[in-house]
C-alpha cells in the first residue's frame, strides 16, 4: 500500500516540495490562564487590605482621593498600636514611618480607630505623626449601614 502527497502543483508524490513545519503560536491558554489569574487577583486583593481586626466607627465623609497604597496604622480596642500588620510602640512609629517612607513626608497614612478606645489616644498618634512631619494623615471610618446598603456594599 503506498501513500500519495498531494502538492501546491497538482503532482502527486513527487517529493520535490516538502511541508513546511507551522510557525503559529497558539496564546489561546495563554489568555485563558492570564484572564483566571486577573479573576483571581481581583478577588483576593481586596481581602489582604485589612490587617488587624479592628470595629472602626461610621461617618457618612467621602473618600479621599490618591493613587498611592496608603500606610495604615491601627489602634486596637485594648489601645495596641500596629504598623500595617507589625505590632509596634508609640515610640517606634516614627522611625519606621521614615524608614518605610524612604523620608518622604507627603505618603498617605490612614489611622484606623477602634470606635471602643480613648478618642484622646487616636488624637495621641495622630499628633505623633503629624510632628513627625507628615501632612496627608487621615482617620478611616466605615460608611453607615444605610448608605452601606444603598451603594450595594
């Protein structure tokens, strides 16, 4: 049993034309991962914001705006002072707000009030901050359960 090759030319088996391996990159599953993986991220991102555990009060304020990742600092309910996630003193906030800050003054840090501790020990770190130099601090709330609803959150 012989087999025939058909060629551009109409002959068959003649062997002078030989067929050329295919130079095509298939990126179809290459998309297909890239899009799960974006899905992915743009579900976990949102969840590794928040660090410390914290019940912060309501206030109907906007948002301010500001493409740069914040620095938070978190104030606990038993009045425990956190950088990020890093527990940390009022002593040491300074220094390592500069060193994380590359001694850039104008970062955003938000502070994060437990509504169950002193107003005066969030005004304590706020000034601490705000003696160190940094302008753009501010207090994080969460919207009221009404206005949280209506916007669909």
């Amino acid at each position: 049993m012989a087999a025939s090759v058909n060629t551009s030319n109409g002959q068959r088996g003649s062997g002078k034309r030989r067929y050329q391996p295919m130079a095509e990159i298939n990126v179809t599953p290459f998309v297909d991962v890239m899009l799960v993986l974006l899905v992915v991220f743009m579900v976990t991102a949102p969840l590794l914001t928040v660090g410390v555990e914290v019940d912060l009060p309501e206030s109907s304020a906007n948002n301010l705006p500001g493409d740069d990742e914040p620095l938070t600092v978190t104030i606990d309910s038993s009045g425990q002072l956190y950088l990020q996630e890093l527990e940390i003193t009022l002593d040491e906030l300074v220094p390592k707000l500069r060193a994380i800050s590359a001694e850039r003054t104008d970062m955003r840090i938000f502070v994060r009030g437990d509504k169950a501790i002193d107003y005066g020990r969030v005004m304590l770190v706020m000034g601490t901050i705000n003696a160190a130099g940094f302008s753009k601090v501010g207090l994080v709330t969460e919207l009221p359960r009404a206005t949280a609803e209506v916007d669909g959150q």
